[in-house]
C-alpha cells in the first residue's frame, strides 16, 4: 500500500459520510456523524464517546452522546445505505450471505437486552447482550450488511422494561434464527444478489430456518448437532442404524472415505482437514425441488478434543448442505469454509471499530452506534477490495478436466462410493 492510497482514503471517507447527509435534518449531526466514524477508524485505546469527543476536539462528550441518544434519524436508513454501499463495490451473484451471533458483556440490568446467557467470546454464561449480525461476503470481500438485537423473553414478557429501555410496543420475541430469516428476508426484498446460505450449529439445528431455505429454494451450508435426526438404512450385521448425523462416522471411517483438502486461506496459510460426504433425507424436512441434501463431515488433521476417555481425538464437525443437483464437492467445501468471513468481521469490529464499547443503553442509541461501525468496517472492506494485487508470474496449471458432480442416488463422497447402506 502506498502513501498515496492511504492519503486517499481520506478524501473517500469524507466523501462517503457527505453521502449520508440527507439522514440528518440539521447542519450539526451531520458534522458530528462524521467525527464519529473517523473516531471509530482512528488509531484510540477505546471507542467511546469521551474518546471519539477529545479526538474531534469537544470539550466534552455532549455532542456525540446527543447523536446517538437525542438527535433526530434514523438507524434503519444508515442500515440500508451500508447495505447498499457494500452490494455497489462488493456484490456478486455468487456470493453468501452469512449468519451468527456475537456478544457484548456488560454489568447491571438496565442496557436494552442484557440478561445472562450464553457468551460466545468466553464459552459459558456471563452478563452480556447478543445481537445476531449478517455479513455479505464474496471473494472481494466481506461486511455486515444487517443486525438485530436479541431480546431475551425476560425482558419481552416485561414491557415496562422495554418501555424504559426504549423498546418499541410492537417488538416481540424472536429465537434468534426468526431474527435471521427476518434479515435474510430484508436482503431478498432489496434484491440482494447472493447464491448461499451459510450459519454454524446453533442455527442449522433450527427447522424454521432450514424451511425458509428449503421454500425460496436457497443452497445452504449449515453446522448441525451430532444428533440431527436423519433418515438411513436400518443397520445390516455388524452396520450399525443411520437415525442420527454421527451415525455416519462409523461408515466413513470404514470405507475410509475421507480426502484432504483446503477450505480456504486463513491467518496461517490454507486450512486444511479431511472431508467426506454422503447423500441424506432428513427427518421431516424435503429439499426444494431439483435439491438434494447431504451431510458433510469434517475431521481435524490432528487430536485436538479431548474426549470422555480422556484422550485426545481428532475434532469432527458436522454439516447439512442443500444444493442444487449435480453441485459439486468441491464448492461445497468452500462453502463451509466461508462462515470463518462473519467471524473475521465479529473480531474486526469489536478490535477496530469498538463494536461492543458502547456507553449506551436504550434500543435507539444500542442501533445507532451498531450501525455506525458497520459503516466503519464496510468502508475498510471496500478500501482493501481496491489494493491492485501484487504481480505475480504464475505458472500455468494443468488442466485435468472439469470435475465431475455426484450421481444423483450415490453418496456425494470424494471418492464417489455409495452412500451407506
């Protein structure tokens, strides 16, 4: 990157929040927006309002607490133009749209959707808020488009609460898959191009969700609970029943049925596990038509879970795929390695933008500071999707012909060997 890119930048930043002036019916919020979001790109030790307030020169915070807390716009308009703004630099037919949730801890009662529950940063149950994020993510590039934040029925149940917190009436609860299946609605509503569907177990074990895919006829790629309930053969002497997705273990490893492959570069060169696949009905879901589903089983290349024995074993995770007919391994498997791209941008807002640094606590502000960092973010995307690449001399690869789909009725293993029983 040179100088110049860089000095360039910050003309495109300025102008991208000029852009934005017509959310604001007063000159001083939009010169105040735009110290913010330079506030959350600078190089600070904390994203907060004192901070982002010393750095635009305030002599005290009120003027970007007023943003966020009193001034008159709206944070569902900021929410579409990023959306927008990402789809105009970054969009792709073929890209994925990618679901999960993470958490911002916080102490006290009164911050809109606090309550203990599950926190995905430290792995057990902590104070915290949840907001359930979509990230847009093509071979550009990737940023959230969309976010929703998770009410826990604790607090739907008390609309007093919600009232004080600024809840609007109408907010019900919603599991956090129905709050995906409402953003992935928003997107398809707004003509967002896209081609799959990706989430972790915590979303794949959700039938309303696999429905939604299953009714717009939407490939995904989903982690799923080793005891999805599936649909195989009854068991043979010595073959154990396939009812369950871990079921399908024992038939991978006898078969041998695995092949090492990437799914995609990571912080430390290509990531790479051992794969297999097989054709699967699962209970009580159909697939659309000229779909079928599969499950994808994915091994680590060396022990790394301990087990109830324990001794070290070889991680094995779990995927439900629904693709289009004569759809390849190959793609499947760099689908399922692109659930890492909401996660990279989970860890840049929080580390970059100060995602979850916010001295807020009301349902209008929470949206207004979220949004603003995800205009942060897609702004770095979009900036990095611009770097020309450096010249490399490549020596020409070998052509070995087109890869070749799995047969409708076999198992979709990389070796193409049927599917158990």
């Amino acid at each position: 990157m040179t100088a110049e890119q860089i000095a360039g930048w910050d003309a495109e930043l300025s102008s991208l929040t000029g852009s934005l002036g017509y959310l604001f019916n007063r000159p001083e919020p939009r010169v105040v927006f735009a110290q913010f979001v330079e506030g959350l790109l600078a190089e600070l030790p904390k994203k907060n309002g004192w901070t982002l307030s010393e750095r635009a020169g305030h002599v005290s915070a009120d003027r970007m607490q007023w943003l966020l807390n009193g001034s008159v716009w709206d944070a569902d308009r900021l929410r579409d133009a990023v959306r927008d703004y990402v789809i105009t630099y970054l969009g792709c037919k073929n890209a994925s749209l990618v679901i999960d949730d993470t958490q911002a801890q916080k102490k006290g009662t009164k911050s809109v959707g606090v309550a203990f529950q599950h926190c995905g940063l430290t792995g057990d149950v902590r104070n915290c808020q949840t907001m359930v994020m979509l990230t847009y993510a093509t071979a550009a590039g990737h940023a959230f488009i969309d976010r929703r934040l998770y009410l826990p029925e604790e607090w739907t149940t008390d609309r007093d609460r919600c009232r004080e917190a600024g809840v609007p009436d109408e907010i019900a609860f919603a599991t956090k898959p129905e709050l995906a299946i409402t953003m992935l609605e928003r997107a398809r509503a707004a003509h967002v191009p896209f081609s799959w569907v990706l989430a972790d177990a915590g979303y794949g074990r959700d039938p309303q969700l696999g429905a939604w895919c299953h009714g717009h006829a939407v490939p995904y790629v989903f982690g799923v609970p080793v005891d999805l309930p599936i649909d195989g053969p009854s068991g043979k002497p010595r073959q154990p029943a396939v009812k369950r997705a871990d079921d399908l273990l024992h038939y991978a490893k006898v078969r041998d049925q695995w092949e090492r492959r990437s799914c995609g570069d990571g912080a430390k060169g290509e990531r790479l596990y051992d794969w297999s696949a097989f054709a699967v009905q699962v209970k009580d879901e159909n697939p659309a038509d000229g779909f079928t589903h599969w499950l994808v089983l994915r091994r680590s290349l060396h022990p790394n879970r301990r087990g109830k024995d324990g001794q070290l074993h070889r991680e094995i995770a779990y995927f439900l795929v629904h693709a289009p007919v004569g759809t390849t391994v190959s793609e499947v498997i760099a689908r399922a390695g692109g659930r890492w791209q909401i996660e990279e941008d989970n860890e840049i807002n929080k580390q970059l933008v100060g995602l979850a640094q916010y001295q807020v606590r009301k349902w209008t502000p929470w949206h207004r500071h979220v949004t603003a960092c995800m205009l942060a973010t897609a702004f770095l995307s979009v900036q990095r999707a611009a770097i020309p690449e450096p010249d490399q001399t490549l020596e020409p690869e070998p052509d070995t012909g087109p890869e070749q789909a799995p047969d409708q009725g076999k198992a979709p293993s990389i070796d193409e060997s049927e599917a158990a029983g």
